[in-house]
C-alpha cells in the first residue's frame, strides 16, 4: 500500500512515518513536506492514500484535495484530511470536496493507527471490487461472444432444418413440376407438326393466288387447282388444328403458370429468414404457396379443408412465416400417414382475424400427440419419428420465429383423434381485414 503523507512540519511527517510503518503491513511511505510538489509525486507512486494537512504555507490543503478529485484517475485513492482544526465548517468543505475521513493533529496514537488501518482496508476493499468488476467485465464480453457463437449455430440449424424440409418434399415438388413439363413438351411437338401443317397450306394458297393473276389461265384450270387446295385442307383438317391449336396453347400457359408459382412458393421459403425483413404480406397467400409446396405430399394422405378467404395482412418476414406453416402441415401429413388408414384422413387449414391480431389454424385426424409428450414438441432435437424421418428441430425453430414475431403458438392433441395447432401472430397496425 503506497501512503504519501503531505505535512509542512517536519516533525509531523516522521511521525507518521513510524507510525504507519509499525501499523500498516505492506506499507510504503512517501513524504511530502512542499504542497506544490503532491500532484507529480501521486503521478510518480502510484498512490493508495493521502494524508494531507490542511493548513499549510501558501497553499491550502483543501485546494489540493480538489484538484486531486478533479482527475478521474484519482476519484478512488483514500484521502485523509491531517489537521489541527476542529470547527465544522472547514470538515463539511473537506467531506464535500471528496475527502474520506480526517486526523487530529496533535497526533493521537490509537486514533491514528485505527483511522490509517480503517483506511488501507477500505483502499484494500475498493482494489478488490476493482478486480472483481474487471473480471466480470471480462466474463460478460466472453458470454456476448459465446451468445454470438450460439445465434450461429442457431442460424445454422434453421438453415439445416430448412434444407431438411425441402429434401423431405423434393420429390413432390419435382412431381408437381415434372408433369406440366410434360405436357407442355408434348404440346410442343403437336404445334410443331400443325405449324408444317399450316406452313404448306400457305404456300399453297400464294401459289393458287399467284396462278389467278396469271392471265393465261383459264377459269376451269382455275377451278381444278382450287379443289387440289380444298381436298389438301380436308386431308390435312385444318379447321381442327386451328381449333386445337387454341386449345394446346391454353393449356401450355396453364402449365407454365403452374410451375411459375411452385417457384415463387419455394423462393419465398428459401430467403434465408436473416435479413430480417418485415413487411406486410398476406398470411392466406403464404398458407396458399405452402399449401402447393406441399400438394403432392396431401394428395393419397389426406383431404385439405380449406377454410381462408380473402386477405389477411400481417407484418412479418414471409420466408420465415411460410416455414412455420410448412413444419406445421409437414407434420400433420406425417401424423395423418402414420396411421395407415385405408380413407383419407383430413387437414383442416383455417385463417382468420381476431382484433389486432391473424390467427392461424391447423388440424389433422392422425395420430395425436401423448400427454407427456406435449410439454417437450417445442423442445429442439425432441422427436417421435425414426432415424432419417425427422430431427426434432420443426417446431422448435417454428416456435422461435413466432415468438419473435411477438406471436403466440398453441397446442392442442388427443391420441388417436388428432392435433390442432394455432398460431396467433400481431397484425402490427396493418389494416387486416377479412374480405367476404
Ligand atoms: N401434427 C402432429 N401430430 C402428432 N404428433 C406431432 C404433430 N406435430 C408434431 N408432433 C410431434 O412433435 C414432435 C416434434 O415435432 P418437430 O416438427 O419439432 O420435429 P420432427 O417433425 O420430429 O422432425 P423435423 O420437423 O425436424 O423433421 C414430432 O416428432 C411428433 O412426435
Ligand atoms: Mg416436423
């Protein structure tokens, strides 16, 4: 513990000294006997505790407290006012200018040695909360980091989980997209052959059309070439083509229309969901492009109740709203499926608006969910299913983007009836309206 003692009077400077060196263990003692030198000598000892007289010649000790206390530096070293006054006054200016306690002077023995001890154990004290707070400064910054670290990982599986969810319906998605294609290829090769079709009749009217400007030709070779293009026309059905061609055309654009919104579905759930990016969407859209995701998977399962209709408006981060309503029907379809039933079973998709807030309903007649399962679903890595059917992560990750949503998610399950799952998520001031 380093003391410096401030004093003009000799005497008192050296008694001091002995004392605080018998009494204080540890200790190192400075002298100080000119006040203009007290300010580079706490520079130069890093010092614990000033014991500092009051009076002295040309300069008054308070003043010297106040500039010690006006360094932040110094806001926490022990100071002890070392005086020969006793009025008031002078130690409520001490106390208010940031002294800590004060020494009668003449020196008293135990007086002294009971204030300097009650003093290094409070300077004592305050380095060890110091430490304590550094460290726990340092412990904190670990913890942000290792928080940091844990939001990766986090974010990681919710892209593992996505990627899990688009493997699972891959091959229906590919089902969906595949048989448009198809026709569409097909129709292509009946308008590649109507088009030669339709490519000779034409160059067969021009030739009849150059022929009757001709005007050598007679009236009856006229009529002779006419028939050759009727009986061309009748051969060649034209008048169906032309009709058929109409339909094809329709139904070709019909297919890329189709395939045109799986795409859409699938780019709104594959936005990564980090962006954070909130807007107004349309909660019956998103159930609509999950619904068609998910088409192929219902079809021979289950029957679709659909109950939406018109727009619901909800302020939110699409891609990650639609992977809520895609765990949620992926495992109704599982549930539905489990159960082998030679019927299909149903899912019942309802929407709605309720005060300030849309609500989101799914339910399905599979398998039910045990009552000491139901408080561990939400649970990340919890999982009925076999190895290579499902993680565990589903809900766990739905229910985080729901209560991000300042949203709420329920669960209600019977076994052997079925689940109901509701998710209730804030309108946040859009004007949700449910349109009839
Ligand atoms: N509709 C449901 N019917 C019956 N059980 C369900 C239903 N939804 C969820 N569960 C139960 O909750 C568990 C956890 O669901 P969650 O979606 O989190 O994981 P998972 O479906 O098992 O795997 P993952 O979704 O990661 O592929 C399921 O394994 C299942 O036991
Ligand atoms: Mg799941």
């Amino acid at each position: 513990m380093n003391i410096l003692v401030v004093d003009d009077e000799k005497f008192n400077l050296r008694m001091a000294q002995e004392l605080i060196k018998e009494n204080i263990i540890d200790s190192q003692v400075f002298l100080c006997s000119s006040p203009e030198n007290v300010m580079q000598k706490l520079e130069e000892h890093n010092i614990d505790i000033v014991l500092l007289d009051i009076i002295m010649p040309n300069i008054n000790g308070i003043d010297i407290l106040k500039s010690i206390r006006s360094q932040k530096k110094y806001k926490d070293i022990q100071i002890i006012m070392f005086t020969g006054i006793t009025d008031k006054e002078s130690f409520k200016l001490c106390f208010e200018n940031g002294a800590n306690d004060y020494i009668n002077k003449p020196i008293n023995f135990t007086e002294f040695i009971a204030r300097m001890k009650a003093s290094a154990k409070a300077r004592k004290n305050l380095l060890s909360l110091i430490e304590m707070n550094d460290t726990i400064t340092q412990q904190y910054q670990k913890l942000q980091a290792i928080t940091q670290e844990l939001k990766d990982t986090q974010f990681n599986l919710i892209q593992k989980e996505k990627l899990a969810s688009l493997g699972e319906i891959a091959a229906g998605i590919a089902h969906e997209i595949n048989n448009p294609i198809g026709f569409i290829s097909s129709n292509l090769d009946t308008m590649n052959r109507y088009s030669q079709k339709i490519r000779n009749m034409i160059i067969s009217y021009r030739k009849f059309v150059q022929l009757a400007a001709e005007k050598t030709i007679t009236r009856e070779q006229l009529m002779q070439e006419k028939d050759v293009i009727d009986d061309m026309d009748r051969k060649q059905k034209i008048d169906f083509v032309l009709d058929d061609l109409n339909t094809i055309l329709l139904e070709s654009t019909e297919g890329t229309d189709r395939v045109t919104k799986i795409v859409q579905s699938l780019q709104t759930l594959a936005k990564t969901g980090t962006e954070n990016e909130m807007t107004y969407n349309d909660l019956n859209q998103i159930v609509e492009e999950c619904l068609l995701i998910v088409k192929n998977e219902t079809q021979c399962v289950a029957e679709i109740d659909k109950q939406i209709e018109g727009q619901l408006y909800l302020l939110c981060n699409k891609g990650q709203i639609g992977q809520v309503i895609l765990n949620i029907l992926l495992n109704a379809i599982y549930a539905v499926k489990s159960l082998h039933l030679s019927l299909l079973g149903k899912i019942t998709v309802k929407t709605y608006a309720s005060k300030d807030y849309v609500v989101c309903q799914i339910s399905d007649t599979g398998s039910g969910i045990k009552e000491e399962h139901l408080s561990r679903i939400f649970d990340p890595f919890f999982t009925t299913k076999d190895v290579g059917n499902g993680v565990g992560l589903g809900l766990s990750v739905a229910y985080d983007i729901i209560k991000k949503h300042g949203g709420e998610f329920y669960v209600a399950s019977e076994v052997a009836k079925g689940t109901s799952f509701t998710i209730k998520l804030p309108a946040n001031g859009s004007d949700s309206y449910y349109a009839k």
